[in-house]
C-alpha cells in the first residue's frame, strides 16, 4: 500500500435469507486502485513470472496487461463486478494481453448484460486470444475453457463433508493466489484447479475476508 494511504475497508451484511451485501467504509486516503502509468514499478513487473490484475482502473489494466505480455509474462485477469459492468468493450484489450482470465456467475452475468457485442456463452471471450478462462460457481466448484476444450470441477465430497460454506467473502481472493501458487511451482492445471478450490471452499467456511484465508499447511490437509 502507498505510504499515507490505507486499504479499503468494508462492512459485509446479511438478511435473513443469507443475502450478502457489502458497504464500503468511507476514509479519508484509501488506497483503490493505482490511478495512472506513472505509479506502475516497472522493475517489478520485469522481475515477475506471472503479473496478476484485480481491481484496478481499466486503463492501468491495459497498460500493465500489454507491458506483461510482451515481456512474456503470464497475466491473470480478475476483475470485479464493477468492471465486468463495464461491457466487453471497455476490457477487451485488457483481455487481449490476457492468458488466465478469471470471473464468477454474478460478473460473468453482468458481462452479458452490459456488452453491446453480443455474448451468449462464456466460450465466445476466447476470440480475444485467451488461453484459459475460468468461470468460478461457487460451491458449484468451476468451470473452465482451455486450449478449445470444456471441463468442469466440481468440489470434491470430502471438503463439503468436512466444511460448510457460510460466507463467499475473499473466496475468489484465496482461489486466485493457490492458483498462482501452483503454477509458480509449474504444476498441472489440474492439480492447481484442484488446490485453488480447497483454498476457497475452506475460506467459504469462515466470516470475514483475509482472516478466513486457510493457512498452506490446512490446505495441503485437504488437498485432492
């Protein structure tokens, strides 16, 4: 975080039908998103073997995503909501510097929703050039397209045995960085899917965000 700044904080709610709403908690200096090419460290980005883009402003996005990907990086799209509401228009060249591009149902349905161009299946964002797209469902587990092909994942019975899911919060947060993780380690894909879902699922057993985050040694517990 910058100096002089805080991270963001909110206040996750729920009614009565397990419905979550989340406010974000006015400060004075939050630290959202960089704004503008100029705050970018360069020096980073050329020392990373995958660049990992969440919620930041598309413009940035687009910038950092084509800088990583001509530097053959591997770049990993996440964006929120509030991007995907953007429409397929806003983020596509964002997606064209993309080789993992990540959502769940509620982003993937606003992507639809708010494009001009029309995308009827998620199979339809391969045409910008993604490798892999994943589409997180929850405890549904995920699916995911690869290389012209379709799998599904679903949560394996021993992790819904053993937990029960209460709060979705930072669950992409959590699948996101096992993910990264295991391709550091240059593991399968599947092997990587596979441990990014026991990350999140043990994350969904818990309220709150960074404190539900399992530790390596609870997720290697679990590990399919």
């Amino acid at each position: 975080i910058e100096r002089g700044k805080s991270s963001l904080q909110t206040l996750i709610l729920f009614d009565s039908n397990g419905e979550r709403r989340i406010m974000a908690i006015g400060l004075p200096n939050p630290a959202i998103s960089i704004e503008s090419p100029e705050e970018i460290d360069w020096k980073l980005l050329k020392s990373s073997k995958v660049v990992y883009i969440g919620e930041v402003f598309v413009e940035v996005a687009s910038t950092i995503a084509d800088f990583a990907k001509n530097s053959g990086k591997k770049v990993i799209y996440r964006p929120g909501t509030p991007y995907l509401r953007l429409g397929i228009g806003k983020i596509k060249d964002v997606l064209e510097h993309t080789d993992i591009f990540i959502m769940n149902e509620a982003g993937w349905n606003e992507l639809k929703k708010s494009s001009e161009e029309e995308i009827s299946n998620v199979a339809d964002l391969q045409k910008y050039g993604l490798e892999t797209i994943i589409l997180t469902r929850g405890s549904q587990g995920c699916e995911v397209w690869k290389d012209g092909k379709h799998k599904v994942y679903s949560i394996p019975k021993i992790l819904t045995k053993k937990f029960r899911a209460v709060d979705p919060t930072g669950a992409g947060d959590s699948f996101s960085a096992a993910l990264i993780k295991k391709l550091l380690e240059e593991s399968s894909f599947d092997e990587a899917i596979c441990f990014a879902q026991v990350a999140a699922y043990i994350t969904c057993s818990r309220f709150g965000a960074s404190p539900a985050f399992p530790t390596l040694e609870e997720i290697m517990k679990n590990y399919c």
